[in-house]
C-alpha cells in the first residue's frame, strides 16, 4: 500500500501546481487525473489479491 501513498502523493503535487501555474493549469490537472486513474488501478489490484488469497486459504 505504499506504492498508493507514492501515487497520491504525486497527484497532490500535480493539483498543487494546477494552483499554481495557471498557463499550464490545464497540463497539470490532467497530469492529476492520470494519477488518480493509476491510483484507482493500484486499488483494484490490492483488492484482486486480497480476495485470490482468500479463496486460496478457503480451498485448503
């Protein structure tokens, strides 16, 4: 789960300087969204092998 610290991280750095630097607001937001996208990705991911690992302990 650090990993989605990581990527939080950087999405906050990207709508931080969306604030910032407004001739290239628009850059930055989508910079921004990108990393949301990858956060959701990394959610995902986290719960796909939760629930693996679970069905595996449930099969033994």
């Amino acid at each position: 789960m650090m990993r989605l610290v990581e990527i939080r991280s950087q999405e906050f750095l990207c709508r931080e300087r969306a604030a910032r630097d407004s001739e290239r607001r628009v850059f930055w937001l989508a910079q921004a969204e990108e990393w949301e996208q990858r956060a959701l990705d990394e959610i995902a991911y986290h719960f796909r092998e939760c629930n693996l690992a679970r069905a595996e302990r449930n099969a033994a």
